[in-house]
C-alpha cells in the first residue's frame, strides 16, 4: 500500500502484491485446520520471489543488513545441522521397535534411524557446515558469500534427503509391504475385515478381499481361513476373552499406525 501511495516502481509494486497475497492466504488458511498444509502449498513460491528479492538486493549492496542477522540465520543452519545430528545419536540407543502391542513413536523413529543412518547423517551434516561457514561469513560482512553457504547447504540437505531418505520413508506409509505380505498368506478368505484401517490400500496392493467388518461376524463365517487388519490400539482395547478367539499372525507400521494381522485361535479351529 505504501508503495502504490508513494509512486514506487512496477517491478516493486509487483514485490508488494506478492507480500500482499502471502499475507492474505497465510492468515485465511491458517485459520482453517481442515487440510491447512494443502491450502498453505501457493503461498510457497511467494515467500521464494520476496526471499530471492532480498538476497539480491544484498548482493548487489542495494539493500543495507544488519551483521547480526546473517549471523543469526546462520546460527539457525549450524543449530538445524547439530540438533538433528544430536537427535539422530540419541534415537540410536532406542533401538529397534517392538510389535507386541503399540510402538511408539519414539521407537519407530529409532528403528528408522537405525536402519538408514547414511542420508540422515549427511543430510545434518551439510546443514551444520554450511550454518557454519554463513556465520563466519556474515561476521566479516561477506553477505553474498554468507548467502551462497546457506543456499549450497539447504539444497545439499534436501538432495541428500531427497536421494537417500524419502525412498526409504515411502514404503514406511504406504500399505503395499503389508498387502503383499498379506496376499502371500495360505489362508484363502472370502473376505478381510479391516478395522481402524482402510481397506482400500490393501485391495489395491495386495489384490485381497479387504473390507469393512467387524472381526466376530468375519471370525464365525470364514473359520481357520480368518484373517483381518486391526489397529494395534483397536487390539488393546478388547477384553482378554475376545482377544482368546484370535492370535497375531505378524504386523507392520503403517504409516503413524501400528497394524496387526489377526488369525483364527487354536481353540476356534477345533470348534470348527
């Protein structure tokens, strides 16, 4: 507004319409929490124009900064790096999680570092030397360099993340291992009651009868030929005779959830 007022140019009337629109959606959207970070995604290229505006300017000596802000944000790259780095040291004396009730996150967490320790590491470590080598730079008011530091470093976190962590993670999310590992079973079910879980994803990974169903009705139709999906959480909160009917046969963690796989008991075969 003030720059439409004073006649400002167009090219940072444009810088203050993009101000403007980041304003409006992150004040809008933040107030919805329904899907808020899928509302929050367009107001990210807006804050990329207005940051990449001012690193310029800096370089250029446009635009006059303060010394201990680059020291600051570089202290921030260089904290980043050493807490995630710290983190990772101390999840590795967690070790690896259990499934013989709900894991935690802590233990899941523990389990993931354990297992992909390269990408974490280096991930940390580019953030810590960049934050490093910005602060030290920014101190000698050598803001283009400081600038240089933190963007090499941001990018070589997120490549090495990119390459070596999200593969990793995705099948953590996804209920394909579970599906197919489902599918590879020799009980032959008409169909899979699934409860506290979706049964979508296990039909389209596993290709097996999954639906919607409570466990009894499911348990007295199929016989030793039972199987379903229960959120361990779901598994806990039933009394010692009904949890008798059934017995694990495996699990995984889903997502944020811990997934059992259920069977009929001993007793129930005999029954039938």
């Amino acid at each position: 507004w003030r720059a439409r007022r004073r006649g400002a140019e167009a090219d940072e009337r444009a810088l203050t319409a993009v101000v403007a629109w980041f304003g409006v959606l992150f004040l809008v959207f933040s107030a919805m929490p329904p899907k808020r970070d899928l509302y929050l995604l367009p107001i990210y290229p807006a804050a990329a124009l207005v940051c990449a505006r001012v690193v310029a300017r800096a370089e250029r000596g446009e635009l006059r900064l303060a010394r201990g802000w680059g020291v600051a944000s570089g202290a921030v790259w260089g904290l980043l790096g050493f807490v995630g780095l710290a983190t990772f040291v101390a999840l590795l004396w967690l070790g690896a999680p259990r499934l013989s009730g709900e894991t935690t996150e802590f233990e899941k967490a523990a389990a993931f570092a354990t297992a992909h320790p390269t990408g974490i590491v280096l991930s940390f470590l580019a953030l810590l030397a960049g934050g490093v080598t910005a602060l030290l730079a920014f101190a000698r008011s050598q803001h283009a360099r400081g600038f240089d530091a933190l963007g090499l470093a941001t990018c070589a976190a997120l490549a090495l993340a990119t390459v070596l962590v999200v593969p990793a993670i995705d099948p953590l999310k996804s209920a394909r291992l579970l599906a197919e590992e489902l599918a590879a079973r020799p009980e032959q079910p008409s169909a899979i009651p699934c409860v506290g879980v979706q049964p979508e994803g296990y039909r389209f990974y596993g290709r097996v009868p999954a639906v919607t169903e409570e466990l009894e009705p499911a348990l007295v139709r199929e016989g030793p030929q039972f199987l379903a999906l229960v959120t361990a959480k779901h598994w806990n909160t039933l009394s010692e005779t009904q949890r008798a009917r059934f017995r694990v046969l495996g699990g995984r963690s889903v997502g944020s959830r811990d997934v059992l796989v259920l069977g009929a008991a001993a007793a129930t075969d005999d029954r039938r």
